[in-house]
C-alpha cells in the first residue's frame, strides 16, 4: 500500500513534531541525575534536622521539668532561688531507692519539713521594716541649685519661674512642681 503525496507529508510533519518535543536520552539521564543530588542533598537535611528537633525536644522536655519543678517549690511557699537549691540539693542527696516524689516530700507533711537543714526554709516570712521616710520638708532636694539672673535658686516660686527658660523649666519640672506643692 502506497501513500499518497499529501499523507506522506502529513507523516513527516508529525515525525518532525515529534522529534522536536521528544528528549534525547542523554538529557533524560542528565535530568534524572539532577533530580537524584537533589534528593540526595534533601535526605542529608532532612537527617540533619531531625537531629536537631530530636535536640531541641530534649531541651524542651528539661526546661519543662525545670519549669514545672519551680512552679511546685512556689506553690509551696518555697519561692527564694537559695532557698529552692539547698531544698533541691537536699532532695538529690536522698537514696534513690525509695525517695517519695520532690512534691511529697517538701508538702504540708512531708519529710523535708522536718529536716533540720531546711527549717529556715519553711520558716514564716519574715516581713521586711519599711525605715521611717522623713518628712518631705525635711529631705534634702536632690534637684541642683539654679541661678537666675544672677541670683540662686532654692525653691522656685511662680516668680522666678516665668524669669526661666522653656529649657529650663523642662530640665527641673519636678523640682517646680514639688516646690509648688504639685
């Protein structure tokens, strides 16, 4: 069976089609070699950070211990940094093999309460005195002495303060306002 004229040039133009929109082998193989490294480089960074998540879920898990350590010591009244490591330290120097749980241990009965070591731990606050503030005429002005127009300021009065400079009245507003009873 013979082809026409027409259908042969219809099959060459298809065949050239084709021919344009097919790859060679090689470049396939260049195309898949690539995609290979890439896969490659994506598996080493995967590894990488799933080492890292590994790490960091670790350190998550201590500061949560950590954290949560804390926050029973608190709930126990026991809210000084000292005061929390020489309880901790305490504790660790407990036997292992049948230590009660820290939460037991330093709760309203446990065992810690008893321990002589810890007494002032678990002793009633001791409230601070709050020292006698002098009266305010009689503290000292920490504010420096102004001079206007040649003359010293002690106290500024609504006087001498329209003789100050916007400047001024800026750098010493307490002092004015406390002077004018402010």
């Amino acid at each position: 069976m013979a082809l026409t004229d027409e259908e042969e040039e219809a099959l060459r133009a298809e065949y050239q089609t084709f021919k344009a929109n097919s790859v060679s082998k090689d470049e396939l193989q260049r195309r898949l070699d690539a995609k290979n490294a890439f896969i490659t480089v994506l598996e080493t960074e995967k590894t990488s950070l799933s080492t890292r998540f590994s790490d960091l879920e670790a350190k998550h898990a201590e500061y949560q211990k950590h954290t949560d350590t804390k926050l029973m010591l608190g709930e126990n009244g026991v809210s000084n940094k000292d005061a929390q490591g020489l309880l901790l330290h305490r504790y660790g120097q407990l036997p292992e093999e049948g230590r009660p749980a820290l939460s037991a241990w330093i709760g309203k009965d446990g065992a810690a309460r008893t321990d002589p070591y810890l007494a002032a731990v678990f002793a009633a606050p001791v409230e601070d005195k709050k020292e006698e503030q002098e009266p305010k005429e009689k503290r000292r002005s920490v504010m420096p002495i102004v001079k206007i127009d040649g003359a010293t300021v002690t106290k500024f009065t609504p006087e001498n303060i329209t003789m100050l400079s916007e400047a001024d009245k800026r750098k010493y507003h307490d002092k004015i306002m406390t002077d004018l009873g402010y």
